[in-house]
C-alpha cells in the first residue's frame, strides 16, 4: 500500500496532459519540489534514468487508472456495510450520550457522599476526643474512689489485727491513703473525702495507738533484769522499722512519746548496767598511789619498801595493755574468783573496751530504727554520767604517773579504733577524758618532781658508790614516759621530760656531796650514769636522746675519775709531768733537774705494779657494770702510760738523766701488765 500511495503521488506531479507539450510549463518551483524530495528512491531514480522515465510515467498513470476502477468496485459491493456501519455508530453514540447522562448524576451523588464522609470524620473526631476524655475521668475517679475508701479487710486488720508482717503491710496501705489525701489541695475540698475523712481519721488513731502500744511493750521488757538488749533489738524491733516509720510520718506527738520512752528506758537500763561494772570492776583494782604523800613516803622509807612498790614508776609488763587494746574487757564474775587484782588502767581499758561495744551497737540501731542520731547522745546521758562520776572520784586520789599516761594512751588507741569503725558517737567522750586525763597527769607528774626537789639527800643517803634505788626508779620512770611519749604523745610531755632530767641531775649532785672524796663522789654519779644507760637502751628507739645526753654525761665523768684514781696512785709522776712536759712531748714548761726527778722515777719503779692491781680491784668492786669498769681501767691505764712515756722522754733530755735509765720501767713491761688485767677484765 505504501508504494501505491507513493507512485500517486509522483503520478500527480509528473502527469501530462496531451496538450502538455503545448503549454508554457512553469519551473519556478521545481527545484524547491526537487529539493524537498530528494531522497525518494522513484525521484531518485527518475533523475538516473533522464528521458526514460517518461515512458514510466505513462505507465504508471494507466495503472493507478486500473486500481481506482477497482476501488470503485470494492467500494460499491461494500455499501450495504458500510450503511450498516453508520447505523451502529449513530446507535453507540446514542448509547455513549444516555452513559454520559448517567455518569453525571452518578458524580453528583458522589459529591454528596464526600461532604457527609466529612461530615461523619468531623464527628467520628469529637467522638473520639470525648472517648478519651471519659476514660481519663473514670480512671481518675477510679483512682481516685480506690485511694480513699477504706475496705472492710483493711479496717479488720488495723482494728482487730495482730501486730506483724501483715500489719505492716495494711499500715503501708493506710499510710497511702493518707498521704494522697494530704498531697492535693483539690481532694481535701472534694464531697466525697467528706464522707470517708472521719473514718480514715479514726483508722489512723486506732493503728497510732496500737503500734505505739506494741513497741513500748517491748521496751519494757528490756527492762527486766537479766535480758539480753540486743537480741530484741535485732529480733523484735529491727523487723518493726516500718512502724516507727509510719509514727514518725502520721503521728509526731506519738512518735515524739515513744522515742521518750526508748530513751528513758535504754537510759535507766544502761546506767545500771554500768554502774554494777564499774563497782564490780572497783572490787578488783590494785591500789597505786592513792595518796598524795604516798610518793614521798616511797621514797623516804627505803629501798625495801620501794621494791613492793617499783611498778609504780617502771613500766615493764603494763605496756602490753597497748597491744591488746581491742581484747575483751574483764568479766568480773571469772577475776573473783580468781581473786586478782589489776592496775586501775586495765580497769579503764575494759570500761572504756565495754563502751565501745555498748555504744558502737546503740548507735547502728538508734540510727537505723529511729534515724534520729540525737536520741543516742540522750540515752548515753546516764552511762556518761556514771563513768564521769566514778572517773572523777577515782582519778583525784590517783597518783600512778604511769598509770595516767596508760590511760591516755588507751583513750587515744580507742579513738582510733572507733573511726576504723566509722561511728562518732564517742568523739566528744574520748576528748573530753584526754583533756581531763593531761591535766591530772600533769599535777601528779609535778608531784614526783616536787619529791625529787624536796626530798633530803642525807636521808636517803646509803654509804656505797652503787647506783642509788631512787634514782633507778626515776630513770625507769623516765623511761616509761618516754615510750608512751612515743607511741601516743602529742608533744605536751617533752618540756615535762627535760624537768625530770634536770630533776634526776640535781638529785645525783646533792646524793654525791655526801662522799667525802671527790673520786667516790665521781665514781657515784658514774654508776648511776651507767645504769641510766642500760635502763634507756631497754626502753628502745625512742630513748635514743636521752640516752646520748647521759653518754656525754658519762664520758665527761670518766674522765674526772680516771684523773682523780691516777692521782691517787701516782700524784708525784702526775703533778712533775703535767707542770714540766706538754702532752706533745715538743716542749718543756718549766726546766726541771734531776734532783726533781730522781725520786718521781724511783717512786714509781717502786710501786707501780701493786699500784696497778690496787686500781684494777678497786675499779671492779666499785663498778657496778664490768664493760664500765673495764673502760675506765682501761682509760686509766692508757693516761698513765701516756704520762709515764711523757716522764721517760724528760729523763733523756735532761742532763746527768742517763744516771736514772737503770730505774725506769721499759715502756713495753707496763703495755704487758696493762694488757693481762684487760685479758682479765
């Protein structure tokens, strides 16, 4: 079909008429026609062909002729169709209009649906809205209807119920019910809490009255002789904490009563409690100084009277109490009948150990029952008092120095001991004892110091260089402060050891004036200086000061005594010696001769060996340590060879002195009798 319509359409352009030939043909637009159909195959081909295409040209019109003709037949014979087509078409289109029609009404109905489809979502909207709105009233109302009414089970429980657990429980409930009613000011105006306030009102007394009545039943029973306190403490009122609680919240006047009754109670039981230790602990104390001139009573009546009575000023054995600082206290039905007796500082460890207890356990149930830390200050007011009475009485007629600084110690170790624990309760008691305890300790310390001042030497004077009881007793007692200084001091002792020291020092000056020599007076301060030495080095580290300053002390005496026994022995060689020849041998001081030295010279060969052995027994009898003895002997002897040297070199020097050689003593047999009394020392 497609080349038909083609070749008609060159068939309208290239036809020709017959008379063609004769007409003006008009080219002007035949190179545009040429130009637009350029790329037809026919034109295309035509234009190879020239001349010959014209013959085709005729061809072609007298088929298109043949195919109209058909056309026309076709076209005929399909008429009757064509008429039928028409009819159904004009039907359809009837058919398509009444649609039409109907569609239009059916667009306008559905117009009317949308609005009410609106309509109904607007309403479906304020329905919804006021669903909620409903829903939220009637839970309020429901929560609010369930916290106010009082059910028939809850009123049996609070009215008729026993007290336990399931009381508890029912008081948890009511207490909600009150707390809602109190929280919301809108309640409290509401009709309908009107109606149900007087009966919540009655419920909350009843249930006032009865656990309030419950637990002071049980702190009654504490009352009873013989109860163990704690156990109902941990087993009655620990499970009961919620009761309280509820007091506390819904009942202050109540509450306020029963927390008077627990502190009235606990404070007569415990006052008791410590008022019988503390006189069953009295029975057992060893009486120490119970008098103000007991001290000088001491020391005025001797050496055996002050043996029974050394631990007084020495500490030894008492220090252990510092270690077994947390032991048990002492049970004073087992030390009856023992029939033992203590220094009153294990007295004070075991009442302040019992405290501790007592208190540490008071306070945890105070703060966990009640939560009001005040209450274990009121309740502790008894106890304190007691301990502060019996401490009153028994410190003003103690007069054990050691005994006071014990307790300081104790007290400060308890401190520690409790804030390990992390319980303050006992701050301001342990404060308060260690600032009555240093004054006390300080008017006794005086009093001893006050005996070392007053006391008369000629009467404690004992004919003997040995070291003297009285004042061994003041360096162990020295000692003794010194440790404790040490393991708890806070610095307020130091100024008061440096007095006992002077003190010591001028007792030792005053005993020694009694000797009538000043070698026996040197030798008596040396053997106390001695045994100061051994007392301190026992005492440990701590006594490392003072022991140095007796050292010093001790060296510079040695020194006088070892002087004082050479001059004894050999006062000529000494006096020649040290006024004629220095100790450097450079020089002479004076010029001598040999009539001065003949007789020092033979003085001395004469005499030296049992001068030696004089000394050498002397020395060992008189001092009361050998290591002393043996170091001033040796002193001794080493001064004596020195100065002995010093004389033999001036025997050289002079003239005429090689006269006296036959009576010097060589140097080297007095180095081997030096040597045989130290190998015998």
């Amino acid at each position: 079909m497609a080349g038909v319509h083609e070749q008609e359409h060159f068939r309208r352009f290239f036809a020709f008429d017959e008379d063609s030939e004769s007409e003006d043909i008009s080219l002007d637009e035949l190179e545009e026609e040429l130009e637009e159909h350029k790329d037809y195959d026919v034109l295309i081909t035509i234009l190879k062909n020239g001349e010959k295409q014209r013959g085709l040209a005729t061809l072609v019109e007298g088929n298109l002729g043949h195919i109209e003709e058909s056309l026309i037949e076709d076209y005929i014979e399909d008429n009757d169709s064509l008429a039928l087509l028409h009819e159904q078409i004009h039907e359809c289109d009837i058919i398509l209009s009444q649609i039409g029609s109907i569609l239009s009404g059916f667009q306008v109905h559905i117009g009317s649906i949308s609005s009410e489809i609106r309509s109904l979502q607007v309403k479906s909207l304020d329905i919804s809205v006021q669903l909620k709105n409903r829903k939220l009233v009637e839970t309020k109302l429901a929560g609010f209807v369930e916290e106010i009414i009082a059910p028939p089970g809850l009123v049996d429980i609070l009215v008729n119920g026993e007290v336990n657990d399931g009381y508890a429980r029912s008081l948890e409930i009511l207490s909600k019910k009150l707390k809602f009613v109190q929280v919301n000011p809108l309640i409290n105006a509401s009709k309908a809490l009107k109606d149900i306030n007087q009966e919540l009102e009655r419920l909350r007394q009843k249930a006032l009255s009865k656990v309030s009545s419950h637990i002071i039943e049980i702190f009654f029973a504490m009352r009873k002789p013989g109860t163990n306190i704690q156990i109902l403490q941990q087993n009655l009122l620990q499970k009961h904490r919620y009761l309280v609680l509820f007091l506390k919240e819904h009942g202050s006047g109540t509450y306020g009563d029963l927390c008077a009754s627990y502190v009235d109670t606990m404070n007569k039981v415990l006052s008791t409690y410590f008022r019988l230790y503390v006189e069953a602990l009295e029975r057992m104390k060893l009486d120490i100084g119970v008098s103000s001139e007991y001290v000088i009573d001491i020391i005025t009546r001797g050496r055996e009277h002050l043996r029974d009575h050394r631990f007084m000023f020495s500490l030894g054995e008492r220090a252990n109490i510092l270690k077994e600082i947390e032991q048990p206290g002492l049970v004073p039905q087992i030390s009856q009948v023992n029939s033992r007796k203590y220094p009153y500082e294990v007295i004070f460890r075991s009442l302040q150990k019992l405290l501790m207890d007592t208190a540490s356990s008071e306070y945890l149930f105070i703060e966990a029952f009640f939560g009001e830390e005040s209450l274990f200050y009121q309740v502790f007011e008894g106890p304190f008092a007691v301990i502060d009475q019996h401490l009153d009485l028994t410190l003003s007629n103690c007069h054990d120095a050691v005994c006071l600084m014990l307790m300081i110690c104790i007290t400060r170790k308890h401190q520690l001991v409790m804030s390990n624990r992390r319980l303050p309760c006992l701050e301001n008691y342990f404060d308060k004892a260690v600032m009555y305890l240093w004054p006390r300790f300080k008017v006794v310390f005086d009093m001893y110091l006050q005996s070392l001042h007053q006391c008369d030497a000629k009467t404690l004077w004992i004919d003997g260089t040995h070291p003297h009881h009285i004042v061994r007793c003041y360096v162990e007692f020295t000692a003794s402060l010194v440790q404790l200084n040490a393991e708890c001091g806070d610095g307020q002792l130091d100024m008061n050891l440096e007095r006992l020291r002077s003190a010591i020092d001028g007792l030792l000056v005053r005993l020694s004036q009694n000797f009538t020599t000043p070698k026996l007076q040197h030798l008596f301060v040396l053997n106390n200086y001695d045994m100061a030495i051994s007392v301190l080095k026992e005492a440990g580290d701590e006594a490392k000061n003072l022991q140095r300053y007796f050292e010093e002390k001790l060296e510079s005496n040695m020194m006088a005594f070892v002087d004082d026994l050479l001059t004894e022995h050999f006062s000529d060689l000494l006096r020649f010696v040290r006024s004629h020849v220095s100790e450097d041998l450079l020089f002479y001081t004076e010029r001598s001769n040999i009539a001065e030295l003949e007789p020092v010279v033979k003085n001395f060969a004469m005499k030296w060996r049992g001068a030696l052995e004089v000394m050498h027994n002397e020395v060992v009898t008189s001092c009361s340590n050998l290591l002393s003895g043996m170091a001033i002997l040796k002193a001794a002897m080493a001064q004596l060879l020195n100065d002995y040297n010093r004389l033999s070199e001036c025997v050289k020097k002079i003239p005429g002195g090689s006269a006296l050689n036959r009576h010097l003593v060589s140097i080297t047999s007095i180095s081997y009798e030096i040597r045989k009394y130290s190998r015998a020392l």
